[in-house]
C-alpha cells in the first residue's frame, strides 16, 4: 500500500489512508509490516506523531503532526471539538433528508486492541449529523421482504469521536454503512461484493475543517475517493451529489 499525501507544510502533514491500512502498529495484527504512519515518515523524511485515529477499514483523510508540540495542540483541539469532520457513507435503505443523533455509546472492549482498557467505562455522550446527497433503488431482492433494495449516499458530521461512532450510529438508525462487518448487514455486504465487486467498508472521511496549530490561519484538508469509491459513485449515477 502506498500513501497519498494531501497536504504539507513545516508543522504538519496530511494524507489519504487506504482501506486496510492500519493508522501504526498495533494488538490488532502483529504479523502487519506497513502501517500509514510509518508510510508518511518514509514519504516526508521526518518523524510524525498521529492526532487523530481512523478505523482500519475507513479510508481517508488522516492527519500527523510533525513535532510533539504541535501534537499536544493539534490532539487539544481534537478533543475538544475544534474540528469540523466530514466523511461520506453509503448506507442501506432511504436516510431522511438530515438529522442528528444523540445517542451515548457503551464502551466495547475487543479482545486485542482493547485488552488493558477498563472493561467498566459508563456510556460516553455521541452525537452525530447526518445529510442524504443521493439516493438509489436497485431491482434486486436482497432480503426476503422486499422486491428491490434501496441505499442512501449520506454526508456524516461526527461532533464527538468514539470508537466506531458512526459505525454504530448509523447502525442503531438502522441504516448500516455497506461493507461493514461489524455492525452491518451481512446480505447487503455480500450483494456489494458479488454484484460490484466491493468488498470494503464504504466510509470515507472526507474532510477536516481547523484553524492551524502555529498559525491560526483557517484549514480546510480533503482526501479524494479511491477507485471503488469513483466506480460505486458512477454505477448509481451520483456524480452531481458530490458537486
């Protein structure tokens, strides 16, 4: 996997993490040997420190900070909700027009990357937005209830950031992101992959909205779509959604 680096300057740098890509070692997958933030620091020559983390099926927009310093501030604002998080999904079914959830997410250990972690952490608040771009109505019967199947291409702004937020978000809506293992549906992940041949998770952050660490000059980072994200959006004809 190769890195694709998006933005650059003496503080920081941001790049476009492929799906499957890990964001650093990690219990995860001891046996993994190439990792996005080992990619950046052989891309830019200097140490990097991550600020933020993606899932490793997510793709996008992935940000480091090139000193410690600048780290502790970037992770500040991170946390304290100074960054404006944009990622696109395509969801089952037809999501309202917009809205937002308010919904507390329990702390859910996994058995490796999770294993010293308090296993009695309380719920902590989650509030997601969401708005539909575009949406689709395909003729074919992917559950036995229904004569076609429906998908929804959403924008999805995250205001907190917990473990696999919008995973479970838009799962608890009942609109499950495509491609997701986890907390999705199996027969519309199969349909995707046997019919599209995407077998992936179809979330993407998309952007980042921040005033700079140093120079509090206004920042606006994208991360363009991979190819089958490109080929999804021209199958279903949504093109103009993203306009």
């Amino acid at each position: 996997m190769s890195i694709a680096i998006v933005y650059e300057d003496d503080w920081l740098v941001a790049v476009n993490k492929a799906a499957g890509l890990l964001v650093h070692r990690s219990w995860l997958d001891k046996g993994e040997t190439r990792f996005a933030m080992q990619l950046t620091r052989d891309a830019v020559g200097c140490h990097v420190f991550p600020v933020h983390r993606l899932d490793r099926p997510t793709s996008g927009l992935l940000l480091f900070a090139k000193s410690a310093e600048v780290a502790r501030s970037l992770t500040e604002a991170f946390t304290g909700r100074r960054v404006g998080k944009h990622y696109l999904a395509v969801v089952r079914g037809y999501m309202p027009e917009q809205g937002r959830l308010d919904y507390a997410l329990s702390h859910r250990l996994d058995d490796i990357a999770d294993k010293f972690s308090e296993a009695d952490k309380p719920a902590q608040p989650a509030v997601t937005h969401w708005r539909r771009l575009a949406q689709i109505e395909l003729p074919f019967a992917v559950s036995k209830q229904h004569a076609t199947s429906r998908y929804s291409l959403v924008r999805l702004h995250p205001e907190t950031g917990r473990k696999h937020q919008l995973r479970r978000h838009m799962a608890h809506l009942f609109h499950p992101i495509v491609g997701d293992t986890t907390h999705g549906d199996g027969r519309h992940n199969r349909f995707f992959r046997q019919q599209f041949g995407c077998d992936r998770l179809l979330l993407h952050a998309a952007a980042l909205e921040l005033n700079h660490p140093v120079t509090a000059a206004p920042l606006r980072l994208a991360a363009g779509l991979d190819p089958h994200w490109q080929s999804l959006i021209c199958d279903f004809g949504w093109q103009r959604a993203l306009d």
